[in-house]
C-alpha cells in the first residue's frame, strides 16, 4: 500500500519498527509511556536532491535498509491503517547493518 504515496526531493518514507518492551516482573509499558521508535525500514526515496547545476545526488540508503532516524523529525502519516514517516534524507542518522 505504501507505493500509493512517492516521496519528492531528498525525502525518504519509512516505516518504523515497533519493538516489543517488558520490563522485569512483566510488566508491560503502556504506548502513551514509550519513547517513539529511531529504528525504521526505508520503503520509498524520492527523486534525489536537485544540485545547483540541474543534477539529482544520489542517496545513501535504499529501498529495504533498516536506519535510525532523528526522535522527533519528520512527518507522520497514515494509509490504510498502517503509519509512516516522512524525512529528509538528513534526518537519517546511520544505517543498521
């Protein structure tokens, strides 16, 4: 479902992957108490970054690479019930590998 949205410039969609925590004992953190997840999976690149001289940059990661990602950058937005993110390319802080 994600190919219905197509990322424009140096932008990036990915979706982030949830990790399941339990503390000891069992006890399970409720969502509203959870930091929001760094780690995504890329799922579109956009076009590539437009040079001054009228040439698009390559990216650095592509399709299918697990990345960590800045806490709070982005733009979330939902498709038939399933959540992603929209980033910049700088907001890609490493590749996990």
């Amino acid at each position: 479902m994600a190919n219905k949205i197509q990322p424009l410039g140096d932008r990036v969609l990915v979706k982030a992957i949830e990790e399941v925590e339990q503390m000891k004992g069992g006890i399970y953190i409720p969502d509203t108490a959870k930091e929001k997840p760094q780690s995504a999976r890329v799922i579109a690149l956009g076009t590539g970054k437009l040079n001054d001289d009228g040439t698009r940059s390559a990216f650095d990661v592509k399709v299918g690479d697990v990345v960590l990602t800045s806490k709070y950058g982005g733009t979330e937005v939902k498709l038939d019930d399933e959540e992603y993110k929209i980033l910049n390319s700088s907001d890609i802080l490493a590749i996990v590998g």
